[in-house]
C-alpha cells in the first residue's frame, strides 16, 4: 500500500472515484490536485460547458470561475474523506495538467498517483485520455488508472 497518493482531480465522476479509491487505498494521506488549464476553456470543468455562457476564456472573470469550481471541488472531497483516517491535503495550480501532475509528485515525493482515465479523442486517449496517458508514460512513480 503507498504511504501518500496524488490524485488529479477534475470534478467529474471518474476522478471522484479515483480519489475514493486513493483514501481507501493510501496508508497516511492523500493530495487532491486540481489542475486549472488556461489553454482549455472546458477542461477544468466537471460538466461539459458551452463556453459561449461562460466568461470570456482567459479573462479575470473566468478564472475567478475556475478558481470557484476548484473550491467547490475540493471541498466535496475534502467532506467525502471525513473519518477516512487519512489526511487530506488539497492543492489548485494553473498549467498543464499532465505537466503539473508529475511535477507535483515530483516535489511532494509521493508514492503513487491516481487519475481518472477518460475518453477524450484518438484511438488511445479513447481508453486513457490525454491526461492520464501522459501522466502513465512519463511519471517515476505508480500510476493508477481508474475507469
């Protein structure tokens, strides 16, 4: 079992899922990482988004909402693991996801990493996806895929 887990984060119901699996699995403490990418003004959404409703993409109203939705995404989380037994340490960082995940892990010296696996677009993110392919093939610890 590994003593500390990242786990990537996103709000959607595979990375939720991740994350319990991270609690359950983890022997002292977990970090949920919420990544806010600027070069895509949906992914750091939980839900699909019809970016022509939100703030314009890149302005200061738009990441105020991103931050918001990250709040609200670590804090259900963080409610989640109450009385797991497992400390819960919550990070937002704005960048490349897969870039970000790595360098996390890198700095934070955990054990392994979590993410969700989805089907974002080509034949092989379409049973990864983007992010956790590139986190899988470039991190130097464990990474677990959680579909």
């Amino acid at each position: 079992m590994p003593d500390v887990i990242l786990v990537a984060v996103d709000g959607s119901p595979l990375s939720k899922r991740a994350f319990e699996r991270a609690l359950s699995d983890a022997e002292s403490a977990v970090i949920a990482l919420h990544v806010i990418d600027p070069s895509d003004p949906g992914y750091s959404a939980p839900l699909d988004v019809d970016v022509t409703l939100e703030p314009l993409h890149g302005s200061a109203e738009w990441y105020e909402r991103a931050n918001e939705l990250a709040d609200e995404i670590l804090e259900e989380l963080t409610a989640l693991a109450d009385g797991s037994g497992v400390d819960v340490r919550t990070m937002t960082l704005r960048g490349d996801p897969a870039r970000s995940i790595i360098e996390v892990a890198e700095e934070e010296g955990v054990d392994a990493i979590y993410v969700g696996g989805h089907g974002r677009t080509g034949e092989t993110n379409l049973l990864l996806g983007s992010v956790a392919e590139l986190v899988s093939s470039r991190a130097s610890v464990s990474v677990t895929i959680v579909r």
